[in-house]
C-alpha cells in the first residue's frame, strides 16, 4: 500500500487539502494567464480576466449538467429502454458533454475577453488544460513525497492519538484504525 493512504487521513481532509487545493488553485490561475498570453498575445490584463472569469462560467456549466440535464438524460434513457448506454453510464456521458462544453465556454471566452483569433483560441482551449493536468499531477506527487519525508521523520505519525480517533470517518476506502505505520 503506498504510504499516503497509511497518513493520517482525517488530518489531510482538515487542513492539508485545503493548502494544496490554493496552491494548485493559484498555479492553474498562473498557467492559464500564461498559456493566453503566449498562444494568443492577449495582454496581461486580459489573459487575467480571462483566467478568472473562464473557470467561473465552467463551474455554472458543471452545475447546469448536474441539476438539469442529468435529470433529462436519465429520463431520455429509461423511456428509450436504449441499449446503446444505461442509467448506470450516466456519468461518462456528462463527463463527455461537460468536456465539450467546457473547451466551447473556453475558446468563446478567450475570443470575447482578448479578441484572439478563434484558430488561437482553439488551441489554447486544449493546451492550457493538458498543461494543467500536468501541474496537478507534479504538484500531487511534490506533495506525496513531503507527506512521506514527514512520516518518515515521525512528525506525521500517529503515537499521541487513541486508536479510537485513529479510524477515518471521511474515507471510506481507507476506513481502518492505523497500526500497521
């Protein structure tokens, strides 16, 4: 088992979570603005509007597909008896409606924010995610690697806490007591 499932998870959940998410918060802002403005020439300014308006218009998105749309395809489906996907498939079929959704919201607000090209725009609509799944798989395994060098170090262990403390209530995959550290 790797060594960041035996940490101690109900500590992450508290605090260390919330760090990580601002970090790659404030880096996916970075790399956005930073994608725009080389694949577009937009402006600093603009490249930052769009870094912090796109995302905001993409959570109204996902919340859209969540509330409304989901309901609509899973009656579509159940009154179609369809066999080319089931209610079960639900989720890959919002992924890939969100997934389009979310490349069109990109490139219409790059062209709308920095007046780039739209051929610009399209690209940096799928480059700047790639780049982004880049800097959240580096910094996830930055993180690891830390949690590890503290467990290791013994400040992240658990000798203080009572075995009874010691079981997560918020992973219920790794819902155990954690004597084997």
């Amino acid at each position: 088992m790797k060594n960041y499932l035996k940490y101690d998870d109900v500590k992450i959940f508290k605090y260390e979570n919330l760090y990580l998410s601002i970090i790659y918060t404030i880096g996916h802002i970075f790399v956005a603005m930073t994608c725009n403005r080389i694949i577009t020439g937009a402006s600093l300014d603009m490249a930052a509007a769009d870094a912090f308006v796109e995302p905001i218009i993409n959570g109204f998105w996902f919340y859209f597909l969540l509330v409304y749309l989901k309901k609509i395809f899973v009656n579509k489906i159940e009154s179609t008896n369809s066999t080319f996907i089931n209610v079960n498939q639900i989720g890959l079929l919002l992924a890939f409606f969100y997934t389009i959704g979310h490349i069109l919201i990109a490139m219409t607000c790059n062209r709308l924010l920095t007046g780039a090209p739209l051929n610009l725009a399209v690209i940096d609509a799928f480059v700047e995610p790639i780049i982004n799944g880049v800097w959240f798989y580096l910094l996830f395994e930055f993180f690891n690697k830390y949690k590890k060098k503290r467990i290791l170090s013994g400040i992240g262990r658990l000798n203080d806490i009572s075995p009874s403390s010691r079981v997560s209530k918020l992973a219920p995959i790794n819902n155990k007591t954690h004597q084997d550290l």
